[in-house]
C-alpha cells in the first residue's frame, strides 16, 4: 500500500489543482497556490527530488486533477518476453510511456514499441489496469493509472533508441535488474501468467 504521506501529497495537489483552474478570487487562488506548496514540500521531504522541480510539475499541470496514463506493451516470443534497457537508470523494463493525445492507448503501446525498441507489434489485449501506488513502485508526484497491453510480434528488428541503450527477449526465470519506477517483477510475473493462460481476464486496480 501507498504512503500516507503519498496520499496526503497527492489530494492536496488535485484541491489545489482543481482550486486554481475554477477560482476566480485572488484571496483564493493565493491559498490553493499555498496549499500546492505544502504538496511539493511534503513529496521532498520525502524523497530525493528538488522541492523546485515538483513544484513545477504541479504547476505546469492544469486543468481539472486526473490520472496520468502510462502505457507499457508485453511482447512475447518463445516464451520469453522483450525488454529494453533505461539510459536514464540502466534498468530494464517493458517497452512504453506516457500516453500521448491523439493517439488511442493501443495506437500508443505500438508506437512505444517500435520508437524504444526496433520491433513492429500489434496490440492483442488489455492485460492489466493498475492504480501505479498500489503496486509497490518507488513514490513519484504524479497519480498514474498504468495500462499493460499483451502485444504480437509483427516485424521489425532489435534497435536502441535515444531512451534505450539495449534491447532483449528474456525468459521469466532470467529477468535483468529492473526499473521499478516503470515495471515491478511482480507485474513481470502475471503478465507470463496471462501469456500461459490466455483466457485470463484482464485485471484491474
């Protein structure tokens, strides 16, 4: 389960959002800016990112407060499953990113696919809706849903990118080091338990 201080951060962040984009009084739009100050210090305090970088993230977010949407594909090949690895924390984890506007969440994962790691796929499946706090990902300012695509191979070959500076299949008992912060061994492992049993619904929360 998430943080108490997670969850207290991030509803202070959604009023404070949500305060800034429907009010009109000055008086008020000074308290909700304050209440997002307090938001930014308490993520931190908490953990290693600058208090100034937070608080830009929360104010370049406008608009009524929702979810963020990461999107990740599991592409699958004799029973083993492509990675590709983080220049960012040289990590590995399922090709994928934040979803884009204009493109449709299956539109999205393919794209991902190919831009990270050279292949060419073919969304099949929702595998998996997760709420992102309730899967043991290290704490992160913004609120995510993250939606887990069961993806073809289609063609393509193996090629980095400017976020990926490795690319690999890999068999469930052989998984490199991962980033967390996108993909959890825990999520590695239903995601082979969804490609042994295809009938499998698709899970959420």
């Amino acid at each position: 389960m998430q943080p108490k201080w997670l969850e207290w951060a991030q509803k202070l962040q959604a009023i404070a959002q949500n305060g800034l984009t429907f009010s009109e009084n000055p008086y008020d739009l000074e308290r909700f800016e304050a209440i997002q100050a307090i938001a930014a210090e308490i993520m931190a305090t908490h953990t290693n990112i600058e208090y100034s970088y937070i608080l830009d993230l929360f104010a370049r977010d406008v608009g009524y407060a929702t979810p963020k949407i990461d999107v990740r594909g599991a592409v699958f090949r004799d029973d083993t499953i492509l990675l590709v690895k983080e220049r960012a924390d040289g990590c590995w984890t399922l090709p994928g990113g934040w979803a884009d506007i204009g493109f449709s969440p299956s539109e999205v994962v393919v794209k991902e696919i190919y831009e990270e790691s050279g292949y060419h796929a073919r969304a099949v499946k929702l595998l998996a809706v997760y709420d992102r706090d309730r899967q043991g990902h290290p704490p992160f300012p913004h609120y995510i849903y993250k939606l887990f695509f069961l993806c073809e191979l289609v063609g393509g070959s193996p090629s980095p990118s400017i976020e990926t500076e490795a690319v690999g299949f890999f068999p469930e008992d052989g998984i490199p080091e991962l980033s967390i912060g996108r993909v959890t061994s825990a999520q590695i492992t239903r995601l082979f338990e969804h490609y042994h049993c295809p009938d499998l619904p698709t899970d959420f929360d």
